[in-house]
DNA sequence: TGTCGACTATGTGTCGACAATATAATAGCT
DNA sequence: AGCTATTATATTGTCGACACATAGTCGACA
C-alpha cells in the first residue's frame, strides 16, 4: 500500500464495498452504532486518510441509510475528535497533526504511567488471567502480521491495565489516547515489520502484567515509561527512515509537503 | 432553594420559560449550539437535577424546535458523560455518583497537576495578564455571590492554565474533568457561603499565578496539589454535615459514612 | 388471589424532503 | 486582462411523519 507521509491526503473514500447482510437490520439502534463502529475502525487503520472528506449523503448512499444515522455517528465520532465537522460545511477524517506529536507521547506516558501505577496498587486477583489473555491475543495477532488486530488488541490490553486500576476517569482519558494513537501504530507498522520490534513490544507486555501481579508499583511505573519511550523512539526512527527512503525526484513545487496547515 | 442529598430525585423540568428571543433564530448551525450550551449550563449548575429524565419530544416543545437539533445536543452531552442515553428508552441527566467521588478527586488531582507545572515551564509570557485577569473574574463573581459564574470563571481560569501548559490532549481531558467537578461544587456552594471558604480559593489562584510566573514548576505542583486537597476536604465537610442535617432517621446501615471505599 | 399474557401508551430510531449556506463557476464591469 | 458581482451547484441543518421498542395496564386463567 505504499503509505509515505502523504497524512492528509484527501483520498476519495472506496465508494461502494459495505452492507454485507442482504438481510433486513436485525435490531432497531443499530444503524447508527455499526456506521459509528465500522468508520471508527477505518479511521484508526487509516483506510479512511486523516484529511478526507466525509459526505454524510455519500456516507447514507454507502450503508443504504437516512442521513440520521450517519449523522449521529460522525457527531460521537466528532466528540472523541476522530473527525472534524466544519459547520455548514464538509465534516474531514481528523488530521494527523504531527507537529503535536511531542505533546501527545507527554500525555500518553503520565496516563500510561498513572494507570499502570494504579493497577499494581488496586488489581483485584481476577484481573491477572485476564490480563494474560489479552497479552495473548496481541502476540496473537502479531504472529498473524494483522496489523488492524494488533493495533486493536494493544489498546485492548492496556485498557485492561487501566480497568484493574479502578479509576473509571483516568481508563477513560487514557484510552482516549489509546484511540488517537492507533493511526500512528498503523503509520508504521510496515517499519516495525521490517525491523521485528513489534516482539520486544510483546514481551514488554508480560513484563508489565508480572510487575502487576507483584504488586511492584515502581517496576511497573517503569515498564509503563520505558513502553512508552519505546514507541515514541520507534515512531521517531520510522519518521526518519521513511523520509529518506520514500522521496524520489519528482517533486511538486506547489506542495508544501505532509502539513497543510489551516490554522 | 434547599438542595439536600436528594441527588437522583427525578424533579421534572420546568415545563416552558426558555426562547427569550421573539425573532426568528438568527444563523443556522444556532440551534443545536443553542440547545447544547443552554443544557449543558443547566446540568452542570444542577437547575437539571441528576436523572432527571430528557424528554426528546418535550425539549423539542420547550426550546420550540425539531428533535434533530436537540437529538444533536443530547449526543453531544453524552459523549462529555453529562447526560446518559439509554438505547430506545430515555436519555437521563447523568446521576452524581458519589461512591467514585475519591477516584475523581485522584483524576483531578493529577491532571490539575500535571498542567500547571506545565504552565510553570512553558507558559508564554503574554499568558501571565491572561491569568490575572481570568482570576480577578472569578473574584468578581465570588463578591456577587453568583453560583454560575463562579464555578465558570473557575472552570475558566484553570482552562487558561492549562492552556498556558501548551500540551492540547491534557488540556482537554483536564478540561472535561472541570466540568464534572462543576456540579459538585454547585452542590456545596451554600455551604461554603456560611463558611467564607471561597476566599481562601481567591487567593490560592493569585498564589498559583505568581509561582507560574516565576517558573517555580515544584511550586506551582504544591499549590495545585493544595488546591485540589482544599476542594477535596471542603467537599468532604460539606457531605458530612449535609448529611447530619438531611438525613435524621432513615440512614442506611450500609453505608459506611463519609468515605465510601470500592476498592 | 397470584401469575402470565395481550394491549395500550409513551418515546425513540429512522426516513424522505425542504430550506439555507458555502464553494465554484460564470458573467459583467472597469 | 484582472477584479467584482451574480448565478449555480452541492451539501448541510432542520423539519414533520412513521414504525418499532419498551414500560405500564388490564384482563384471563389457574
């Protein structure tokens, strides 16, 4: 698929492709929900690009429904900032914004930290084989190479973390973050291929869950750190590579580049 | 108007008294914001009482619009966990549960923080008059004794410092943890009438201001941390004596009084 | 008299249509 | 030829209506 730092690329959406069922809706609610559920996970694997343009009467076309549904979907979608609805006009993919990027990771890693701390202090004892079978799944999916899989059953471990922790507002915030960062998981994911550190990640992962079970707040709080540098010196890495790699020679003169900036 | 501890008392809404404006709504994405920001104020200064049932059809009547822009409202609420949406049922004012009320205070404690050490490192210098302004607000509306404006001009001054932290993502997630405080500190606000509390909270915002003005970054976290700890044990006093007061005779052996524990 | 089932009532989820607005495309003017 | 005003087009915000789901009510039956 080739993904360079084209971030905002505003890609025609795959018109057609959805409904599966031929069948009637099963239950009343669910329109919204599968139209919220379904562009949720396009947007984090990024087969809907951050900058493309959400038509709500394209969108109604695509999943054979009223332009209701569609439009409480991308309003839950707006809430979790995953899309950005100008008012009056278009409603986009959510931009990746890399120069916030330092700023991201600074949160990601006091959540992160915070949660995990949380979990080896207050895990209930049914949290540990839980834990270890979301691991699980994740080294799971990594064997799979099922990078939509991956990305959604790391968010699903760490959420779990949080979960022990016991704190409903922090698990909240961080798996806001969780969310947000799938898209750069997906960015790189064919680098991390190319370099195998995808199972360093997976054993972080069992590392945590003994510090948690210990009940080591400390070695867990520097787990939880280290996971995080990890992934911002791996995205760090990536963003240089590709650089060098993906340019070729035909430039174009008109095109800043990967930030146009609307601010 | 004697708010008790009746937190979940299901008070039906003042029927009609909204639409001041004879005039035809001026711009067209108003009402869906009109809607939402008119809730919002009254969730959070609990003219809505906590599960309080939102009728569609009645807000529809009340606001004198379709239920499309207050079905918009409404997502939008839910998605700040102001107002709760159960599926094919009614949409509630969210309940004030008070059992997580220690796991919200950790949650506010560490946001509140972690942002205004970041102000103390990054803020930018025209933010400093910024701050003393936003606080000399809320000064204004604690001599006028103006409950709205005060948790507002609150909210608003440890917004602004957060803003100054320059980290968006916690901004943002402090900035939801505010609102929820706001209905708590609404809860107690005659109480701290009879006490004066509210200028020792004047004053420790002038401290803050001068500690992030000087770049103190461990004094502004101390003054943070004292200030969430302030608000924490004001809180607690207040739940104390309320309850003394409301509730004589029925009281529920199971509870175990003022620190109700879950973990 | 207690329990189960159908019926009614209230309210949401979804639909199709219309009106208003922003962008573009075109015409008019200097 | 370049710039402004106007029309055209596309897309959103809002509306009223209908159908389904749930809760409460009533009646039948054991």
């Amino acid at each position: 698929m080739a993904k360079g730092l084209d971030l905002v690329a505003p890609s025609p959406v795959e018109e057609a492709a959805a409904q599966p069922e031929g069948v009637r809706r099963p239950v009343r609610g669910a329109g919204s929900r599968f139209v919220y559920e379904t562009l949720h996970r396009e947007i984090l694997s990024l087969v809907l690009r951050p900058g493309a343009p959400l038509d709500e009467t394209r969108l109604a076309r695509r999943f054979g429904m009223s332009r209701s549904p569609i439009r409480e979907a991308l309003s839950r979608l707006s809430a979790q900032d995953l899309v950005m609805m100008l008012p009056n006009r278009s409603t986009l993919v959510a931009p990746l914004d890399l120069t916030t990027f330092p700023r991201y990771v600074e949160a990601l890693d006091l959540l992160q930290r915070i949660n995990t701390r949380l979990a080896a202090q207050h895990r209930p004892a049914a949290s540990i084989p839980e834990l270890r079978r979301k691991a699980e799944l994740f080294d799971a999916s990594v064997k799979l190479q099922d990078h939509l899989e991956m990305s959604a059953s790391n968010s699903a471990f760490h959420i779990a973390i949080a979960a022990a922790g016991g704190n409903p507002y922090l698990a909240r915030q961080y798996g806001a973050l969780l969310d947000a960062g799938r898209r750069l998981l997906h960015l790189h994911f064919e680098y991390l291929e190319q370099t195998g550190g995808e199972y360093v990640l997976a054993d972080e992962h069992h590392d945590m869950i003994d510090m948690i079970a210990a009940r080591d707040v400390e070695g867990a709080d520097r787990l939880a750190h280290a996971h995080t540098r990890q992934f911002h010196d791996r995205f760090m890495r990536f963003l240089r590579t590709s650089y060098v790699d993906d340019f070729p020679f035909e430039r174009d003169d008109t095109d800043t580049g990967a930030e146009p900036n609307d601010r």
